[in-house]
C-alpha cells in the first residue's frame, strides 16, 4: 500500500495543535520526522508495488528540522528557501539509503531486457537516485511561508509538509536488477541476466 499521509497529517497536526505549553524545536522536529518515517513506512514504487524493505534511521531528518528551525529563528522567524537544504539534502540521503523488496519483479524489465518470456529470479533493487534536492528546498519553504494565522493552523500546515514530501518521492529513482530462465516453459540452459531496469517514483 502507498505511503500513509492522512496519518501523518493527523499527527502532526493535532501536536501542533494542542494548546499544552512547552513544545520545543527539538520536540517538534522529533514529531515530524518520526511521524514522516512511520508515514513512508508502506510507501511503495509506482511502476509496481514493490514495498521498502530497508530504510535508514530518521535521526539525520530530525537534526536537519531542527537546524532549519534555529535558522528561521535567529533570521527574525523569517523562513528563506536556502534555510530548507540541509533538510532537504537529509530527506533525499534517507531514500539513497533505502532499499525495496526485489520482488514482485517487473514484467517490463524482463521483457524490455531479454525479449523473451520465462521464469524470472529477483535479485536486488535498489535506490539510485534520493529524488530532487532544490523542489524538495522550494516546496519546504512554501509551506512555512504564510502569514501568522489567528485559527489553529496545525492540520493546514501538515497538510503543506505532506504535499512537498509526496511530490518529493516522486522523484526518488531505482533500479531493479533479476535473471530469466528463458521459455515457456522453462528451458534448460545457463539464466539470461536483465539489463537493469529503471523505474522513477515511489508513492
């Protein structure tokens, strides 16, 4: 099943509504990546619903949130877009070092591949590409960009982060490496090893 947003704006949104005193930046911080790991914990690639099989600690999200706050704050709580890349940067890092299941394999890859039906063997898949670090920045930004609101803006506000992190991972990329036993039914003879396959997208 695709990442699971609705959750994240719900939690999210409701700790940053709650009127109880004492938030922190690092407590906030903690709130969003860790809501955001849980979130992109079903997330799989469009193309075909291969799901994460390994995913990297969220700590290096929550130090760059935090980082970005106490930059906001000592420029007079006035967000810039530069103030949004290191987060950005450790968002796409945390894809670099993801890893989705090989299989189920795809169809395309081995017929793109080898031009041939037959039994195919998953072997690996793998993230190359984190996604695009400068949209990730600008769409960062554009959701702490607003005026101060005078009704609780929590659930608003997550919705913003949830809709540049969706947009994010659609630009993250990988490749999906597998070998076909050639024929129909199989056939005896040494595996045809695929051309790796690339896919763009993660949902």
């Amino acid at each position: 099943m695709p990442a699971i947003w609705p959750t994240f704006i719900t939690q999210v949104g409701n700790y940053l509504n709650d009127p109880k005193e004492g938030k922190t930046h690092e407590e906030t911080a903690e709130k969003i990546a860790s809501s955001y790991h849980t979130a992109v914990s079903t997330a799989q690639v469009i193309l075909y619903p291969n799901l994460v099989m390994v995913r990297p600690p969220y700590l290096p999200i929550k130090n760059a949130i935090l980082k970005t706050f106490d930059n906001i704050r000592q420029s007079e709580k006035k967000a810039r877009p530069e103030q949004f890349t290191d987060w950005a940067k450790a968002v796409v890092d945390y894809w670099k070092k993801s890893q989705f299941s090989p299989a189920p394999f795809h169809p395309q890859s081995m017929i793109e591949s080898t031009g041939t039906a037959g039994v195919p063997i998953p072997i690996s898949h793998i993230v190359s590409n984190g996604g695009d670090v400068d949209k990730l920045k600008k769409d960062l930004h554009k959701a702490f960009d607003h005026e101060p609101q005078k009704i609780k803006y929590g659930i608003p506000f997550a919705t913003k982060l949830s809709t540049a992190f969706i947009s994010h991972l659609q630009s993250v990329k990988g490749t999906h490496y597998l070998t076909v036993i050639p024929g129909t039914p199989a056939t005896p003879g040494p595996p045809i090893v695929n051309k790796p396959f690339k896919w763009t997208g993660v949902v």
